[in-house]
C-alpha cells in the first residue's frame, strides 16, 4: 500500500510540474509593438543615399530579433515577370533588401540607424518598407510603409 501511495504522489507531483512548466511558455500571445518613425508613409527616399530608419520596439515579456525587408511594388505583389517597357535604363535593377538584427534581452529598443544604402543602379519606384518584430515566445508584429525611390532629392525630415 505504501508503495502504491509513493507512486501516486511522484506521478501526481510530474505532472503538476509539467503543466506549470507548459503553461509558462503558453502564456505570452502578445505581440510586441512596432512604433515605426521613420521612413514615413509615401517618403521620396533618394537612391544612392541613405534610409534614415528609426522605430521604437517593445514587448511585455522580451524582444527578440527585428528584421527589415524592402522589395519593389512594380507589380502590386502579383510577383509576375516583369517587362521592362521602351526607354527603361537596362542598367538599373529592382533594389531589395533583406537583413535581421537581434535585440535579445530587452523589453524596449530605440533603433535609428543609417545602415541601409540604396545602390545608384537601383530602379526608381514605388517599394515596400516592412519591418518584423518577434518576441521570445514567437508572437510577431509587422509595419509597412509604402516608399518611393528616385533620383531626385526627397523632402528633408528633421531628425
């Protein structure tokens, strides 16, 4: 009998701590948030300069990574192939960008960097500017910006 009382409570005690343990990491469903500053929504970003990009991040729990990604919008995301018509510099090439950072063991982060460079041979038009956030426990959060690139000089933003 006594043995039968000792198994019950070892088994009893396992799996009491086993559902404390997966309840813990069940318990963060809230993504972080992305306060996105900078570039701002329609902003002529200058190809062969650089992207002023500044943003806040925060997470209940912890920040883990960002990731910033830039693709052209030429098609409106139908991914087609894409023909270029009379005229287009043959020269020029659909500008993408693709790059993650790490901000592990944070709650809050205050980005602004200049890290991302247009190349003179990118395509101007209209691109996506997107940004990723994931939490430790895996919930993500994103924010898009619509952004042209061209030639010309885009309007000054204080910074």
């Amino acid at each position: 009998m006594r043995i039968f009382k000792y198994l019950f409570t070892v088994s009893f005690a396992i799996s009491a701590l086993s559902l404390s343990t997966s309840c813990d990491t069940e318990s963060d469903t809230t993504p972080p948030v992305i306060n996105l500053i900078e570039p701002e929504n329609d902003e002529l970003l200058h190809i062969g300069g650089e992207v002023h990009f500044e943003m806040e991040l925060s997470d209940d729990e912890g920040l883990k990574s960002y990731k910033v990604e830039i693709h052209n919008n030429f098609n409106s995301h139908t991914h087609e192939l894409t023909v270029r018509s009379a005229g287009e510099d043959e020269n020029t090439t659909p500008f993408a960008f693709n790059k993650s950072w790490d901000v592990s063991g944070k709650k809050n982060a205050s980005i602004h960097h200049l890290e991302i460079v247009i190349p003179e041979n990118a395509t101007p038009g209209h691109y996506h500017f997107m940004v990723y956030c994931t939490d430790e426990a895996g919930n993500e959060s994103h924010a898009v910006r619509e952004v042209e690139l061209s030639h010309e000089e885009g309007e000054e933003h204080e910074h």
